[in-house]
C-alpha cells in the first residue's frame, strides 16, 4: 500500500510569488491535515478535512493560505503571496476514520521564501 | 503558547543503555498522547501513543508513562540502539477540540543520538 506522498520535495521561491503545494493520501482515508514546521520549532496544525469538507482550519495563518481537497482525493495548499516567514516544511497526515486512529504523515514539502 | 513542551533539545545515550525523553503538556483538555520519530528528510512515523485512563503502555522497547497531575510524560527506550537515533516528537490531542476530534498539538522535538 502506497504511503502519503507530497508533491514537490523542494520548492524555492521569491517572496510574492505563489507556490501550490500537492498531497495524495493513502487511498480510502477520509481525514488529511496539513501541519508546519517552521525553523526546527514545533509541528504546527494547519487544518483538517473529512473527505472534502474543511472540519477545522483554525490553524491557517491568515488569508494568503488557501487548501482544498477535490472529491475528497488529493489536497493542495496555495500560498499567495509567499512571505519570508512562510518558509518551513509542510507535513500532510491522513487518517481512515475520525478518532484516535494513527495519522499516516508524508515526507513533507521543504518551502524556502527568498 | 506552547501548550506541548520538550524541555530538551537533544539527548546523548550509548547503546545498550536507556534512553529518557521527556514531555511536559499546559492543557488539562489533552486525554491522548503520542511520541512521533522522525528521521532526516522524511516525515514523523507513529511510534507509541496512550490514554489519559493509563499510566503506562509497553511496546517492546518502547514505554510511555504518563504522570497526569503532574502534566508530564515521558518515552522510555531500553535498550537503546543506533537506529533509534532521530528527533522524537511529543503530542497530544484533546476531545474539547470537537470539530477536529485528530488534531494533534506537538511539542519542538528531542533529537537523540544513540552512539555504538
């Protein structure tokens, strides 16, 4: 079973620029977060979607961060215009059912705002 | 606010011996904790988790205790060895959180090198 992959590995961009960031989660779980790390500081929740529904984006740092979740499939984060203090790595998890259930997190989208 | 903590940044064991690592939590809403590793350029696996109901759960090498009056847990590893070497996470969930029953809420991580 394939695991969560994020799309791209790497990404360095300008400041005002806009980069969209990609992640498929395993097949047939209902719940993706994205998380943050920002400078080796904790890992930051972002938002929450059950299938295509946003559950709980509390975590979004302002309006220049927009997730969406097609069909309930993949997910993307855009981020326009980029910021210096938006250079970090984003996390996607995913999960089968709401509850305790394990979160399954990808390798990540390490984002550099120059 | 920090309401997850990791007083420690990085953490030094010789192999064979037992690893510590410890996590203070502000929130008196969390019931569910969990310990994440992490290796270099890839994301946090699901290492141990336990209930606010216990004290102690086991897995082979791997306890998590939980000291809940005092708001403190921590990750036992015996015996260590150098492919435990990776930044540990602590989290923990709360059910007051009820649109997002899964988010999770991590503390800066411990990095731990276990030396042959």
């Amino acid at each position: 079973e394939a695991g969560v992959t994020q799309f791209p590995s790497h990404s360095v961009i300008e400041k005002g620029q806009t980069v969209t960031l990609r992640c498929d989660p395993i097949s047939g779980h209902d719940n993706l977060y994205w998380y943050r790390r920002v400078m080796g500081k904790e890992i930051k929740f972002l938002l929450h979607f059950v299938k295509e529904s946003k559950q709980d984006e509390s975590g979004m740092p302002n309006n220049r961060f927009l997730a969406e979740r097609t069909g309930g499939t993949y997910s993307t984060l855009k981020v326009q215009p980029a910021e210096l203090e938006d250079s970090g790595v984003y996390f996607c998890a995913s999960s089968p059912f709401r509850g305790r259930e394990t979160q399954y997190f990808g390798p990540g989208t390490r984002l550099l705002v120059l | 606010d920090q309401q997850v903590k990791q007083n420690s940044p990085s953490l030094s064991v010789q192999e064979g011996r037992i690893s510590i690592l410890n996590c203070d939590y502000t929130n008196s809403m969390f019931d569910y904790f969990l310990w994440y590793k992490k290796y270099p350029a890839e994301g946090p696996t699901f290492l141990i988790s336990i209930s606010s109901i216990k004290d102690k759960n086991e897995d082979g090498r791997f306890t998590v205790f939980l000291n809940k009056s005092a708001k403190h847990l921590s990750l036992h590893i015996v015996p260590s060895q150098p492919g435990d070497s990776a930044v540990y996470f602590c989290a923990a969930s709360d059910p007051a959180g009820g649109t997002s029953y899964g988010k999770l809420t991590f503390g800066q991580g411990t990095i731990l090198t276990v030396h042959p």
